[in-house]
C-alpha cells in the first residue's frame, strides 16, 4: 500500500500495534456533543477512556483526520473530551501534523506538500470563476493546496465539467464532492486515503492494524486495501455504500460507533 509519496525521518515515531485513523466532525464528534448530558458527550467521554488505557500500553495510537485545518482540530481536542492524537490531517489530507517528543504540533510535515505535482492553485480558482451554482466557501477553509467551494445537490453533469475546466488548466487535480454540497479541488496526492497511507508507513504499522473510520464521502479515500473500516451508525449513504471488503458498518452512532468498530477488528484479530 505504499506509494503515497516518500517517507520522512520517522526516527522519534511511537511504536504502535494498532493505528486509529478517524474523520473527526459527525464521527467522534457527534451532532450534539457540546452538551455534556447529551448521549454524544457521553460517548465521547467513554471513547476517550477505552483509547486512552490502549495508549499508554503503546497498543493504540490515534490520527485524527479532518476536512477542517489542523489548527480547527486542534482547537477542538483543547476544547472537548478529544484525545490528544499523535498525528493530525488535515484539509481533507492537503497538511500532515505530527506530535514531537515535547507534545507539540510545532510544523506540517514539509515531505507532504512536497509531493503534490503540477498543481496551481490560483489556475484553479481563476478556471471555476465563472462557473454557475459554484460558491466560494469562506477564506478559513482555503488554503495554498486547497480550493473549496458549496455546491448544492450537484446536478448530473455539473461535477464532469468542473473537472474539465480544472483539467483544460493543466492542472493535475483530484475532484472531492461530499454531503451534497462540499466540493474540494486538491492536488492529485492529496486526499485522506493517501495521507492515511503515508502515516501508517510512519508509525510502522500494516495495514491490516490500520483502522478509518468516517461518515461521509470525504472519508471513502481511506477505506482502501487491507486497513479496517468503519462507517459508523449516522454515515451518510456516499460512505455506506462504498465498496470496501472490510468494513464494519456500526450500530452506534459517532464516537459509540467508532469504539464498537474497535472492538470488532480488535476481535477478529484475537479471534484468528
């Protein structure tokens, strides 16, 4: 499953039998977890707890993945029960942060950006100007690696010519359409699954130990090869249906999904 890009120095990396990767708002996040009576907080809250013992015996590590900046994630691990991750993606896999030896999230990982190709983001911008029904989302959501836009109920045809356009650019893009209304151009490289592959490679850990889970189409990317899926209870049908040959589709909603998940692959595997 390599070819994600070139590794970095990993020589500081935990060793880890098993590497969580989650998509964080909808999946650990639940729709009412703010309110700490809410069965979304308490889930959270249990989440946390059966990750954190895993952790300290080095049997689990955690990424969180986000269409969100790192920064946001972050922002989000300082302000609820989210454990703090050893690694975090983000902008729908355009910046990989890894936590160094301090616990600080000092730096993206300058290898990341470095393999995203042909890639022109103001080419970008300037080719979908014009389009119709595309709106450009707020500045927060914009980076150098990444373009995004609303688009809502895409109708058929409208996501094949806003490919075109990218393409009579010249620009090697990856088109990312999700929840009927968040569309992202990035470069070729760059999505979730990718980024998810190039950090297992970092911590060491196969595929088979990899676990995603997510709950909607900005999340199928990392449910590819042998790592073990899970789309927990309220994912959207973009991600339920995705064909993946291990995947769990949960009962629980949000972060009760994401553990039930756990458990299970956690099963097979002692169970042979």
């Amino acid at each position: 499953m390599s070819g994600a890009g070139p590794a970095p120095d990993n020589a500081h990396a935990p060793r880890l039998d098993w590497l969580l990767i989650s998509d964080v708002d909808g999946t650990l996040l639940g729709p009412d977890h703010a309110d700490a009576a809410s069965a979304d907080a308490a889930a959270l809250r249990d989440f946390a707890a059966f990750y954190t013992e895993r952790r300290e015996r080095g049997e689990l590590g955690l990424v969180l993945s986000s269409g969100r900046f790192a920064a946001s994630v972050l922002e989000s691990v300082a302000a609820t029960d989210l454990p703090t991750p050893d690694a975090v993606i983000g902008g729908v896999g355009t910046e990989i942060f890894v936590r160094d030896h301090l616990g600080e999230f000092p730096e993206p990982l300058a290898d990341w950006p470095a393999t995203f190709e042909n890639w022109d983001g103001e080419a970008v911008r300037y080719a979908l100007a014009v389009v119709p029904r595309l709106i450009v989302q707020p500045e927060k959501f914009q980076s150098d690696y990444k373009a995004s836009y609303y688009l809502p109920r895409a109708r058929p045809g409208e996501l094949e010519m806003i490919e075109r356009r990218v393409q009579d650019a010249g620009v090697a893009a990856r088109i990312v359409y999700s929840s009927a209304r968040d569309l992202d151009v990035l470069p070729v490289a760059a999505d979730k699954g990718n980024a998810a592959v190039f950090l297992s490679e970092w911590f060491g850990v196969p595929p088979e130990r990899v676990i995603v889970a997510g709950d909607s189409g900005n999340d199928a990317a990392m449910f590819r090869g042998d790592f073990r899926g899970v789309a927990v209870a309220n994912a959207l049908p973009e991600l339920l249906n995705h064909d993946h040959p291990h995947l769990h589709k949960a009962t629980g909603v949000a972060a009760a999904g994401v553990r039930e998940g756990l458990e299970r692959w956690f099963g097979q595997t002692a169970s042979g």
